[in-house]
C-alpha cells in the first residue's frame, strides 16, 4: 500500500513518505501545518486513496478522551426501566460506541482522522496513550476488552494551539507541513482549476507571494484562500493584465476580501500601496 | 549503527530518545527509505523530531553530521551513504542486542583501524587484501560492523552540494517562544479554582439518586451547573514612561487576563502603587481610587497582580511626596505597597524587563524585597511559576 497523493490532491514527497511511514509502521501519524494547507483534507483522500472507509472524530474544546471511546446513557437506561422495557436487562443496549471502538471493531482496516487535537483539555492527549499504543481498551460498563481486528491507520491534525505532551508524541511521527512554494503551488492551482488562463494564474500567484511576505500582517493568505480568489477571479472575469499592474504594488488587487480577513491586514495593506502610490 | 548520528543529534540538544532511534531502524529495514540522502533525510526527521521548532535545529545538526563525510577516492558522499544503507539493513540489531554492544570492542576497532591507515601509507604500491569483500569487511572507511560505523574524517575527494537541508527553511519556525494572546491564556489557566455557577447542564447522578430514592422509586433528575474557573484577580499596570515600551506585551496580557478570569478588576499606576490608583487613564484626581476604599471594596480573597518595570529612583520608593504623580502623599510607596500586601495575601509581581538585567537597577531588588521574592519576569515560564504561586 502506497500513498502517492491523487488527482485532487497534490502531496509533496516527504509528506508521501509520512503517510507510508505510518502506514507500514502502524503508528500514528501527527500532521501540523497553517491553517489552511490541506491538513484535514489529507486524511479524506488518505482513505479514498487506499480505498479503506473514514472514520471522522473533530474535537471541540468540551471532548473528553471517553467519547472516542464510548458513552454510556444512563437516563435513557433510567427512563426506561420505569417504563419497564425490555431492552433494559442489558446494558449493552444502553452503551453509544465512539469512534475508536467502530475503527477496533470493523472487520476492514479504516483511516481514522482526529482533527485539531490541540482544541481540548490539556490533559486530553494524555487519556488515548494506551488506546493509541496498543489498540485496545476495557468497557468498564459490559467487562469486555475491546481489541482492533485490524490496526486502524490514525491521522491527528493539530493547528499547534497548545504543546502537546511528550508521551503523547513519542508514540507518534511528526510531519509539518510546510506552506507550498511556487512550483507546488502552481501544481495544486493546476489540480483544481485544469482550465484556467495561464496567465491570469501566473499573474495571481505573483501577486498571492508578495502579500504573503508583507511584514506585520496578522494572518498571512493561505492556499485555501488563494483557491477562493482564483475561483472568484475567474468567476468575475478579471483581465490578467490589470493584476501585474496590481503586482507592482500600486493598486490594491481586486477582490482581496478572498485574502484577507482581517480588517487591520487590509488596512495595513491600503497603506502599502499609498506609500508605494506616493513613490512613483 | 547509525548511534554516532544519534548521539550527535542528542548533543545538539534535540529531544531524541532510543525509542524513536529504533523505529528510524525498523524504517529502514522495511524500505521506506530509498536509498538517497534526502530520503534518508526526510525519514530520519519523521521518526526523531516530533515538533517544528526543532526542524531547523535539526537540519543544522544533519549539515554538520554529513558534510564531514568524504569519499575515498573521489567517491561522492551520496554513494558512500548509499552504500551504507544498503549494507545497514543487513544488520539491524534488535533492541536487546544493542545494550550489549561493548564500548571496549569500539575503541580497539578504531585502533586496528589506525594501525592499518599506517601501514597503508607505507605500502602504497601493495594492493590491499584487506580491503574489500562486498562491504562486509568490518575494517576501513564505510565499513561494517557490529558496534557502529565510524566515518572518518578525512579530507579526500569531493565535497558534493548537500541541499535541502541547508536551505533552513525552517529557521522562523524556531522555538523563540513569541508571546501571544493565546498561549498567555493557556499559562493563566493554571490559576483555577472551580466553582459551579450558570445554567444547570451536567447531570447531578448523586442528588438524582437521592431524589430518586426519596420519591420511592420515581425518577426525579438533578442537573447541576458545570464547573467554571471562579477565580477573582484584580492586576494592577503600570504605565507611562518607562513601561512604554512594554505596551504590546501588557496589552496581550490583559486581553488573554480579561478571557481567562470572570471576575477581573484592573487598576493603572505609575512607577509605584501609592495612595491611589486610577481606572481610565484619566489623571484627575477627583476620579482616582484611593487604595484604602480599594482594600474595603476587593476583599482578601482577591489575588493581586502588580504589572510593572519596578525601575525608579530609589527614593521614589522610600521618600513620601517625591512621586511624580503623588506629589502630596503623606506615606511612601514602600509602605504602601507593605500594606496592600499585608491585605492581599496572594500577590504577585510581573516584571516584562528581562531576568538577566534584575540586577542593574536597584530598585527592582528593593522591591522584590518587599514583595518577599515573588517578582517573576514577563515570559511564558515566569508566567506559569507566578500563577503556580498565587494558586497556593
């Protein structure tokens, strides 16, 4: 089993090598990245790649580690026994299988993806290390050992919020993944618009890079955000030429709301562009 | 083999530990390395490096690692490294071997080896039988053995261009611990004391049963509140003059400060807390707190956070009515600042200036004096043993 990226996803080689890393290694593999750089989209074409079933479980602040794992409802088990059904006798009835226990029990082997990790409690990494380590766990509610048929392969995305704790990562291969340069970047434009004007990408990419270095900026424009502008570029019928005007750095490009989502960036950038107005 | 490579990683402070040294092995036995040094590269920094900050540390240790190797003869570092991958593999120890490898075996090796490279330079035009025999031979550079593999350090042939990892890409990512809103908010989380208040969510099971019960078997159930950090804090800034350039770092902190508590009063100050403080940054005096009402209003269930440089004219500290906005005071700042202590038991004093300058300026360790050591610098680590300290 090889992941080599897919037609709609454009993987570098040290990404390609992580993913396989974790594949035959069967350990976890922790992807980091900014905002924006495919992180949650990787697991999705992972599974669709190597044809396995996604298993999804994003974490909010509240999760706790039990959830992945299963929940027990007891007031529904209350409920029922005053109104004397039958189903009440075993509690097995009354057990919601989290993620974890879905992957450990299919019978094919499943991509689980835990996404943005770093939202919930600190100590949240630290409740899956034996789950993640050896696949298994103990229902304490039906006194059985859940084991995994088939080690899932697990993808944990982090947005780097919080230091995740050294035990946790022992367990783990790292990747970061790193902002895409240009012939990269102009690789995954090529994947998602196959029919756009060359030089209307060109131009935007010229004009994407050089917003990207401005100093001071809150949040630097990702690939996502590039993605939407091209599609509104081309959706409004933008002139190339008007953009490398725009890349000298005189005029604000048009539709930079796709970019920017800050109001101090775009100011930032208005004022720019007056100074360089003023210079020429 | 490959321990050499290890252990330069580990003393160029890298966080790498035997266990990721041995799943770096297992890869490479199962292949997943194509023999090239950017694979090796790519593999290595997988299996050891578990955070981006340490990405350009250790591509710094991998250039210097590997720029020492020279080929023998005009064989290019790429080839010698492929040749001992490739001859690697064959001789993967399991963990158990490894531990008893001997140092001694390594050292009398590494003599022999001497020995030979001695007699080499005298019998140049004899051929060297020795050497040789389909890379198995344990003696000679890039040869393998059991204890390691030691490349030497000769300068012979090329020195081809390494890429990749001398580009440092990753150099921004370093760890400088660039202070921000939100890992501020993660320090301050450690001042907790939990309380329930707010809308009854949780389900209560042990009043649900008690209930229950007293109703003879009907099911009556109790939600309770969830648990919210109920901490009370009043900080305290100074500002103008010599905090100025401290601004962006105290307005971080105080807008990670008013997410993280509930119950949070601040108070603006200049130079030294003395007679009253003020809200906005309003100096009319009419609309100061003076710090009596202060005390009588914010009991001593609030902790105290002083945010300050502490840096003045010593006198400021121990003369009445010298203060640049305090000029009618009837007390000095010291006994002041002596007294809100005496009433605020839990406080502490955040010093954005840096630890290593404490000592220049004298009032700061007059007041760290008085604040009984509890002075700690404006950094992520500072921040955490001050909220450790107040939580007691």
């Amino acid at each position: 089993m090889r992941f080599e990226g897919s037609t709609n996803y454009v993987a570098t080689a040290d990404l390609q090598l992580a993913v396989n890393a974790a594949i035959t290694l069967q350990r976890p593999l922790l992807i980091k990245g900014e905002p924006g750089t495919g992180k949650t989209m990787l697991a999705e074409e992972v599974a669709a790649a190597l044809g396995m079933p996604l298993l999804q479980w994003h974490i909010k602040s509240t999760t706790k580690a039990q959830h992945g794992l299963y929940e027990y409802d007891a007031v529904s088990r209350l409920r029922d026994s005053q109104l004397g059904e039958e189903k009440v006798a075993n509690i097995a009835n009354y057990i919601i299988k989290g993620v974890l226990w879905q992957a450990f029990e299919s019978d094919q082997q499943t991509v689980v993806l835990i996404d943005e990790i770093d939202k919930a409690d600190i100590e949240f990494p630290n409740d899956l290390l034996r789950e993640l380590d050896r696949m298994e766990f103990f229902c304490y509610e039906t006194r059985e050992l859940i084991q995994a048929k088939h080690r899932p392969i697990i993808i944990i995305t982090s947005n780097n919020e919080k230091e995740l704790p050294d035990a946790f990562l022992r367990r783990c291969f790292f990747h970061y993944i790193a902002f895409p340069d240009r012939e990269t970047m102009a690789q995954i434009v090529d994947v998602h618009f196959p029919n756009l004007q060359e030089q209307l990408i060109r131009e935007a990419l010229e004009v994407f890079f050089e917003l990207r270095q401005i100093n001071g900026l809150k949040k630097k424009p990702s690939t996502s955000e590039l993605l939407d502008w091209l599609k509104l570029l081309s959706a409004e019928g933008v002139d190339p030429d008007s953009l490398s005007a725009k890349s000298k750095r005189t005029e604000i490009p048009p539709m930079t709301g796709a970019l920017m989502k800050n109001e101090q960036d775009v100011g930032l950038l208005q004022r720019i562009v007056s100074m360089n107005r003023q210079r020429t | 083999m490959l321990i050499d490579f290890f252990m330069h990683l580990k003393s160029r402070r890298l966080p790498v530990t035997t266990t990721e040294y041995l799943a770096l092995l297992e890869a490479l036995q199962a292949g997943l390395a194509d023999y090239s040094l950017d694979g090796f590269y790519s593999l290595s920094r997988l299996c050891m490096i578990k955070s981006e900050a340490h990405y350009d540390k250790f591509d710094v240790a991998f250039g210097e690692y590997f720029d020492n190797i020279h080929g023998k003869n005009g064989v290019s570092a790429e080839d010698a490294l492929k040749e001992l991958l490739n001859t690697a593999g064959s001789h993967i120890q399991s963990g158990e071997n490894l531990f008893d490898l001997d140092v001694v075996e390594q050292d009398a090796l590494r003599s022999e080896t001497r020995k030979e490279q001695n007699n080499d330079e005298q019998e140049e035009e004899k051929s060297a039988p020795m050497k040789g025999g389909a890379g198995n031979n344990p003696l000679g550079e890039g040869g393998v053995q059991k204890e390691g593999i030691r490349i030497d350090n000769q300068l012979l042939g090329n020195r081809s261009a390494i890429k990749g990892w001398d580009s440092r890409e990753f150099k921004t990512l370093d760890d400088e611990s660039e202070l921000n809103t939100r890992s501020i908010k993660i320090a301050l989380r450690r001042l907790r004391k939990f309380a329930r208040e707010g809308i009854h969510e949780e389900l209560d099971l042990d009043n649900t049963i008690d209930s229950t019960a007293r109703n003879a078997g009907w099911l009556d159930i109790k939600m309770r509140p969830e648990r919210r950090n109920k901490v009370k804090v009043l900080i305290m800034f100074d500002i103008r003059g010599s905090m100025d350039v401290h601004i962006k770092l105290c307005k971080e902190l105080f807008s990670a400060a008013k997410a993280e508590f509930n119950q949070l009063e601040w108070f603006y100050f200049h130079n030294i807390v003395c007679d009253s403080v003020w809200r906005q940054n309003d100096t009319h005096v009419a609309s100061h707190y003076p710090l009596p009402y202060l005390m009588n209003r914010y009991g001593k269930d609030y902790k105290l956070i002083i945010v300050g440089d502490a840096s003045m004219g010593p006198t400021e500290l121990t003369e009445p009515g010298v203060s640049y906005s305090h000029n009618h005071s009837q007390e000095s700042g010291a006994v002041w600042l002596t007294r809100l202590l005496d009433h605020y038991r839990q406080a502490v004093w955040l010093n954005p200036e840096p630890e290593r300058y404490w000592h220049l300026t004298q009032s700061i360790g007059m007041l760290r004096d008085i604040m009984q050591n509890r002075m700690y610098p404006l950094t992520l680590s500072g921040l955490e043993q001050a909220m450790k300290v107040l939580g007691r």
